[in-house]
C-alpha cells in the first residue's frame, strides 16, 4: 500500500478534508496512474451532497488524465509512462451490455467499498464510480483508460472523461444527429455546452440553447448555438420553435432538475426525440402526457455517458480538438489545487462556471 492525499467525503453535503489515505497496487487487469488533473462535474457534487445515496467515507471525482505508474498482470495496450485519461466506464466485455456494443451498461457490478482505497488506519474507503480521482492517483481497470498523444494539455484531457463525451456522444450516439435538422439544448452547463457543439459538428441547422442567465447565453453561442432562449421567459418554447421555424428534431435536456423535463416535449417537432441525460436527485419526477407522444410518434430516450465506447470516440473528439473543430481549453473557467477543492466545488455550484479543474502535479 502506498500512501497518497485525497480529497475525503465523509458526511453528506460537508466539505471535504484533504488527509492520507492508502492506495493498493494494481490487480490482475487494472493499472496506477498518478493523477495530473481532474475536473469537477456536478455528478460529485450531487453525490457528496447525498443526492443518490452511497457509502461513506468517500472519494469521488471521476473526469481525470495522468500518466500509468504501474500495471497488474493481464494488462496489454497500455504501459507504464502512457499518458491516458481515466474514466468511470468499467467493462468486464462479457455480460450483454458489452457483448451488444454498450459499455456504458456494463452489467458487472464494482463494489467501491472493497477498492483500491482504505483510510489512512487501514479502514473502509469508497472509491466512488470505480475512480475515486479527487486524489493523487488511482487504481482502476484498464478497460477505464484511453491513450492519448504525448504532449497533450492535461487539464484538457481530464475533460473528455466525461462532460465532453456525455455531452457529444448524447448528439451522435443518442440522437443519431443528421446534418440539417433542428436542435433544442436546455442547459448551457458543461455538458450542454458539449451537446451544442456536439451538434455543430454533426451538421445541425439550428441549434438553440435555453438557459437562465443571458451571459450563459452568450457563451453557448460562442460553442455553436445560433439562437439563446431565456427559460425564465414565458413559455419559452414558443421563443425556441419561432428561432427554428418549427419544433426541434432533437431536444437535449443536460441539467439535472426534474422540472426542466416537465415543458421539454413541448420543443419537439413531430417524430423528435427528446434525450434525457441530466440525472435529477432520486425520488424527483416529472409528468408527461403519454398520448401526446403517441400521437406525435415522439420518443424519450435516456443516454448515459453519451453512449459512447471510450476507445473508439475519445481518439476521434480528440483529432477533432487538434484539428480546431472541438473546443476543450474553453470549457476550463478556472484550475485549482486539490488543497482548494471546496472553493473550487462552491464556485461551481454557482453555475456561473464551465469546468473548474484540479491539477495536481
């Protein structure tokens, strides 16, 4: 075991303590690597909050980029000195799920509380979403990890773990986007912002970002919407359809606050989906007229992760970024230190931030 710093839940909805905590070596089929960034999403601070339950004490974080410090046996493909990024998609490649293409619903549990991680006196320590990156390395599967070029920004990287691939993959993978239709974003957070320019890259002709503050507005269009709705105007779907001409073909529901489901059909076109991917607390549910779909041939499709397979659409977001076509450094509103973890989660509470990132080397 080696001893390392991490940012420690141990209460729902208090700060987190940085302090000593142990890390084992790798296992059969996992992989060390020390951590040299980790972005906040709000999934952690939902889940430090107690929004969807868990074991404590805790380590969250799971959008992080390091370099391999040590490999278990049955490794291959991956080497100690690779730069990867580090996700929270652990696939066994042999239930269904896998087996159908669809890692995001590996059906192969992970039991966090018997991890890599114990407390300093050797005691019980969640390793939250299989990561547990709010440290300064990890232990994890090698299905979790994508190489990525020498050389690449690291605060950057840490961004395609998840927001980025939640918000594209929800465009191209969910959706299934096709070049000249309509789109509709309710949330221009970090993942709606993804699902934007997501949608700029896959040939949409409208895209329309909703949100609650004219600033966010702003900067969605600097990703690619070409209309902003107020969500505190009324009835601003009526706003959205005139921008469009019509109702969406696509509507991206990227913030996690059930009442933002409620009026969502009401952006859709006939036959448009609506994509459900921001994850309200549980228990929170929202009301639909069913007819309404039927009649209208309209569907909801959930979407975790984006839907994506780490290997095969992070190398490719990541030639899109080298090639200019996919912002990442504009998505990073400010980088920390991991001792300054709680401002950095209180700033991004706010909603006024993209992406707060930890660097810790």
């Amino acid at each position: 075991m080696k001893t390392i710093k991490a940012a420690v839940c141990h209460a729902f909805g208090a700060p987190l303590n940085i302090e000593d905590v142990q890390l084992r070596a790798p296992e059969a089929g996992e992989i060390e690597v020390a951590l040299d960034a980790v972005a906040i999403c709000h999934s952690d601070i939902s889940y430090a909050d107690g929004s969807w339950g868990g074991s404590l004490p805790a380590v969250y974080g799971h959008e992080a980029a390091g370099h391999v410090t040590a490999t278990g046996p049955g490794v291959t493909g991956l080497d100690v000195g690779d730069p990867v990024i580090v996700t929270l998609i652990r696939a066994c490649g042999q239930c269904p799920s896998c087996g159908a293409g669809r890692p995001t619903g590996c059906e192969t549990p992970f039991d966090g509380d018997h991890g890599a991680l114990k407390t300093a006196d050797g005691g019980k320590l969640h390793q939250a979403m299989a990561c547990g990156a709010f440290a300064e390395a990890v232990v994890v599967h090698h299905s979790q990890a994508v190489k990525i070029p020498a050389g690449m920004k690291m605060d950057s990287a840490s961004l395609l773990a998840c927001g980025v691939v939640t918000g594209v993959g929800a465009v191209v993978n969910a959706a299934d986007l096709r070049p000249g239709q309509d789109v509709v974003v309710i949330g221009a957070g970090g993942v709606g912002l993804n699902a934007i320019q997501g949608a700029r890259i896959a040939g949409a002709r409208r895209i329309v970002a909703v949100d609650m503050t004219e600033e966010k507005l702003d900067i969605a269009r600097g990703f690619g919407a070409t209309d902003g709705v107020l969500a505190t105007a009324d009835k601003p779907w009526r706003a959205a359809k005139d921008a469009i001409g019509r109702g969406a073909d696509a509507v991206f529901v990227t913030v996690g606050a059930a009442r933002a489901y409620n009026d969502a059909p009401r952006y859709l076109a006939g036959g448009g989906k609506l994509i459900m991917v921001g994850m309200p607390a549980t228990g929170d549910a929202s009301t639909y007229e069913p007819a309404s779909f039927a009649a209208a041939g309209q569907s909801l499709v959930g979407s975790k992760m984006g839907d994506v397979v780490i290997k095969r659409d992070i190398p490719w977001m990541i030639d899109l970024y080298a090639q200019g076509r996919l912002q990442l450094d504009e998505l990073i509103s400010q980088r920390w230190s991991l001792d300054q973890i709680n401002e950095a989660i209180a700033d991004t509470r706010t909603g006024t931030a993209k992406r707060n990132v930890i660097l810790l080397r």
